[in-house]
C-alpha cells in the first residue's frame, strides 16, 4: 500500500518460551531493532514485569514471536493499550500472523520505512451471569465457548439474540466467534470463514443432536445470551482456563470496547493468500503419534 506510516521507536519484543527457539529469535529480532537505533528489549509473553511496562505505556510496537496464542496473549495485553502487535510465527498454523521466522529482517525493514498499515480485529467482552450478578467477564479475540466438562454428555442450551429466543441446542457445546475466530476452533465445527474486518458475531453449534445444525452469522451491533439448561458445562475463553457452569447460568456476549491492532505488510489481500496457503496444507497432518 502506498500509506507511510509513522515508524515506532520504543518497541518491545515478546516470545512464547514453551516454542523452542522463539526466545532466541526474539533476541535477534532485539539486537537488530537495537542496530537500528530503536529503543528495544526482549522478555518472555508472560512475564509479569513486562506486562506491567506495556499497561504503563513504555511501547509503541509489541513483536510477537511464536505462534497464534502468542498472538492471543499478545492481544489480550495490548488491545487496552491501543498498542499494535507485529506476529512472527514460530508455530504450526500461524493464521495469525503474516511472517514465518525466515522473513522477519525484510518485514522489520518495511516496518522501519513506515510502510505498513494498521488492521483492526473486533474483540468481544463476555459475561458469566448467576442468578442475575455478573460473577465474571473476559475478552476474547477468537471465540467464547460454552460446552461440556469431563463428562462425556451433551448439554442443553439456549441461545438468545438481543433479548429474542433464537433455538435450543442438545449438543457437545456452542461457539460464539470474532471473525477472527472463524478460522479457529468455529472452522473446526464447520462454520464459514469471515473477513478479519467484519464486526459481526458467529454462532456455531458443537455435534449438534438432532437439533439446530447450521452456523448463525448475526447482524452487526447484535449481542447473544447463551444459557445453560441442562447438563455439565464449562465457559472456555480463547482457550484459557475453563470457568465451570451451573444449570441456569447464563454467558452474554456482544462486541467489545477494546480493538486488536495488528501490523500488516502489502495489500489488504493477504489474508486470502495465507487462508489458501494454510487450507491446503495443514502441518499437523502426518505428525507422529
């Protein structure tokens, strides 16, 4: 694109130490920003210092180094900063991300030439209600799931859009994902594929039985209220920790006030190129067992 950016000057470069080699990537990524005169440092996603920093506003770029739940991480620490996150895939998939670890020094180079532009990711905020009081809320990038626990039951839900009942499901669990999230654990159970762009909610059904079957795209500005009927459930949000359900509890979703940023190289197509790269060759395919 022929936008000019400001380039960032304060960055900061976090790795997912779980991945092998992103700690050591993200050090060279460190010393090559430093080369360049930027005011760069290194640390772990998770480190508790470093998150303090980013929340105290010392960055105006986060570097991303490992795969999409880096960027999850990442995400969920930078969108109430309002600070952009530039991926740099260490993982398997990477649907994330733009650039492999082998392409990182042409994507900085770009970046410091200010020739780059800013995509914003719709993140939405969920609510777990219990008898009327909020006993807990997230925000999440990908999805918000409601499904069943250890055991090996369906559950019954109920689903309701703006305040009108939309169906019941009996099923393993229902999805509610960004457009972000379609390509994620909503693709897994066979819903469409959404523009990153799009500020609109989807709904999909787990193994749905003999009920509701189909993916429910909702209108813009649309918020859903998923309430658990029968069975043992768990909240599960972007694939943290999940929060256990009791019956009649309820989880309220609807688009967020925050808003991912994430740094992107070339023309608004990218996404397509990488979705047909990944669609059609899935590195998990042919792991050893």
């Amino acid at each position: 694109m022929s936008i000019i950016q400001v380039p960032p000057r304060r960055v900061i470069v976090a790795a997912y130490p779980q991945i092998p080699d992103a700690l050591t990537e993200a050090a060279a990524i460190n010393s090559y920003l430093k080369e360049r005169g930027l005011e760069s440092t290194f640390g772990k996603v998770d480190d508790a210092s470093l998150r303090k920093r980013v929340k105290d506003g010392e960055f105006d770029l986060l570097v991303a180094v490992g795969g999409d739940g880096t960027m999850l991480r990442a995400s969920h620490l930078c969108a109430p900063c309002k600070v952009p996150i530039l991926g740099i895939n260490m993982g398997r998939l990477g649907f994330l991300m733009q650039f492999g670890r082998e392409q990182w020094h042409s994507a900085l180079d770009q970046l410091l030439k200010g020739e780059y532009w800013i995509e914003n990711r719709m993140m939405m905020r969920a609510e777990h209600v219990r008898e009327g009081k909020s006993i807990g809320s997230w925000h999440a990038l990908n999805e918000v799931v409601v499904c069943r626990s250890a055991a090996v039951r369906p559950v019954r839900v109920s689903a309701s859009v703006d305040g009108m009942q939309l169906t019941n499901y009996v099923s393993d669990g229902l999805i509610a994902a960004t457009p972000t999230g379609s390509t994620a654990y909503a693709l897994a159970a066979g819903g469409p594929i959404m523009p990153p762009e799009l500020r609109n909610i989807l709904l999909v059904p787990i193994a749905p039985h003999l009920s509701f079957d189909r993916a429910v795209v909702l209108s813009e500005g649309s918020s859903v209220n998923i309430t658990l009927r029968g069975g043992e459930a768990v909240i599960s949000v972007d694939g943290q920790t999940p929060t256990g359900m009791a019956e009649d509890d309820a989880v309220d979703v609807c688009a967020g006030e925050y808003v991912a940023y994430f740094v992107r190289f070339g023309d608004r197509g990218y996404f397509y190129r990488n979705l047909t790269t990944h669609m059609n060759q899935n590195p998990l395919v042919g792991f050893p067992r």
